[in-house]
C-alpha cells in the first residue's frame, strides 16, 4: 500500500520515500535495492551525498518501470548559479542512468538561486524534471522566493519530526502551495526517539514502534517523509505505517514534544 500527495503542478509523489544521505557509495547500490524490493518507489539523493550512482545501478537492476518510480536528486552549493545549474543537472542525471528526473531541488538557499531556479524552470518546461522545488528554505526565504519566480517550487524539504515540528514553516508552505517534505523524520536517532516514553505508550495500542508512531504522526500532518536506514528490516519496518491511524489526542500528545529548536543543525 502506497499513499501519495498531489502537487500543485498535478504530478503524484508518494508521500514516504527512501533516503541514503551518509551511505556509503559501495553500500548505496545494496540498500537501495533492499528499498525498492520492500515497496518504497521514491528515492532521495543528492550530488552532494556522492551516492547517485549507487541508487542508478540499483534502479537499473530492479528492472521496475520508470513511470513507476520517483527519483530525487539535489543541486549542491557550489552549482547554485545559472552558470553551472545546467552543467550540473545532466552530471546527476547521467550518474543515475535516467533521460529525466521527477524531482530536482535546490539543496541550500545559498549562492545565486534565484539564477539556478531559472534554469530548473526552463528544464521544467523541456519535460527534463516532472517537479522542481527547494530544501531548507526558511519560512521568510520561502515567501521572498514565491513572491518573485515564475514557477513556484512545488516542495520545500525540511527538518521535520516530533523534536521539531515546525508549524510555522507549514503555514507558510501551505500558503504558497508548497508541499513539505520531512529531512531527518527520525531525528537522526536523536532525543531518545526509538524509545521515547510517549511514542512507545501510543504505539503499544497500535503493536507499532515509537518510530512508525513519530512517521504515521507526520504524514498525518500532511508532510512527506524520507526515513533512511540501512538495514533491510528497519527498511521494512518504516514503511509499514498505513495500516493505523493516530487519533486527535495522540495527535496533541505528540505536539507537545516540540523542542522548538533543531538539535541536528544550525543554519
Ligand atoms: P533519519 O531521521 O531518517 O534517521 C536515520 C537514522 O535512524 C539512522 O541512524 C538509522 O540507522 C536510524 N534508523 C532508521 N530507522 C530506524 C528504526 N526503525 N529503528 C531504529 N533506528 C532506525 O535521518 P536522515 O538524516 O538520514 O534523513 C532522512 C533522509 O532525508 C536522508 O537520507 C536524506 O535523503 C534526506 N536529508 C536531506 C537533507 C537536506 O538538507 N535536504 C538533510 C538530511 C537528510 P541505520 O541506518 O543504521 O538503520
């Protein structure tokens, strides 16, 4: 089973996804096979993970159908321009063995990316990427950006999970048609998360983990999740959170957990 969100171009995105951020290139191509045999159909890498050769061959390998799957790559830092966004789009796309891409983002709202967006868009238009869309846009960068382009980005992915819920940052989101996608839905493991009392009790009722509990809680939100693990039974657990649904009092238990500040990084 598979849920999906619709994003304001129309183009279906599932809304969990496998992430292979810190995977080793040898081990990528392995994992991302364990992903897709699992069911998991969208993949997010980045050029800056130094992996998208690792998720090609396995994509390759599973023989699944193009259409079928949904592919994210991420512009790195030192390409954000309108110089070398071009250039650096067909290096990632060549790496992952594909004529297109479902999902091209801006991985930092640094550099000249008002530049870099120019390009996505025109890629866009050439039916070279279903979707363009940024990552850690900040919500006054966000709304800037939205006020000013052409093509609003169609997703924002962002630090998104129990310890840090980032309302805010959904509203603005929201406002502007931008779907939000959940980096580090697990926390990274961070603040106890795998054994968080609070977690732990609500997923007792369900027989879930307090990790399908922190998951099922953010796409209950409306946001897209990306967990990343390795091993293939986690892999597996992780994307088993459709067959129960959290009530409105678990849904405010958990918003209480909010730190209101990331413990992973300082932008
Ligand atoms: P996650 O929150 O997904 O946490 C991953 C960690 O949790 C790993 O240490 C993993 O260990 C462990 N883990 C996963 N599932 C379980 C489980 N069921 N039980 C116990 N432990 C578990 O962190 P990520 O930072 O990897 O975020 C997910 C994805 O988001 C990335 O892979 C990447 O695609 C994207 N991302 C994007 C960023 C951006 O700037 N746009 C920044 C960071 C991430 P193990 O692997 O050993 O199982």
């Amino acid at each position: 089973m598979m849920e999906f969100v619709t994003l304001n171009n129309g183009v279906k995105m599932p809304q969990i996804g496998y992430g292979v951020y810190q995977m080793p290139p040898v081990e990528t191509e392995r994992a991302v096979n364990d992903a897709l045999s699992a069911g998991y159909r969208l993949i997010d890498t980045a050029a800056a993970y130094m992996n998208e050769e690792g998720v090609g061959a396995a994509i390759k390998k599973s023989g699944i159908a193009r259409e079928e799957l949904f592919v994210t790559t991420k512009l790195w830092v030192q390409d954000i321009s309108y110089e070398a966004a071009g250039t650096a789009f067909e290096r990632s796309l060549q790496k992952l063995g594909l004529d297109y891409l479902d999902l091209y983002l801006i991985h930092q709202p640094m550099g000249d990316f008002f530049g870099a967006w120019r390009w996505l868009e025109e890629l866009h238009r050439a039916g070279k990427i279903r979707a363009i869309g940024v990552s850690n846009f900040y919500p006054a960068v966000l709304a800037n950006f939205c006020e000013t382009v052409e093509i609003k980005p169609m997703v924002n992915q962002v630090e998104l999970h129990p310890f840090f819920q980032q309302e805010a940052a959904l509203a603005t989101m929201k406002e502007y048609g931008v779907v939000p996608q959940a980096w580090g839905p697990l926390a990274e493991g961070k603040h106890g998360i795998f054994t968080h009392p609070v977690l732990t009790k609500i997923g007792e009722k369900y027989r879930k983990t307090a990790a399908q509990v922190a998951l099922r809680w953010n796409t209950q939100r409306g946001v897209s999740i990306l967990p990343k693990s390795v091993r293939a039974e986690r892999i597996a657990v992780n994307l088993d959170i459709w067959d129960f649904a959290l009530n409105e009092a678990e849904m405010a238990e958990i918003a209480k957990l909010d730190l209101g500040h990331s413990e992973i990084v300082n932008h």
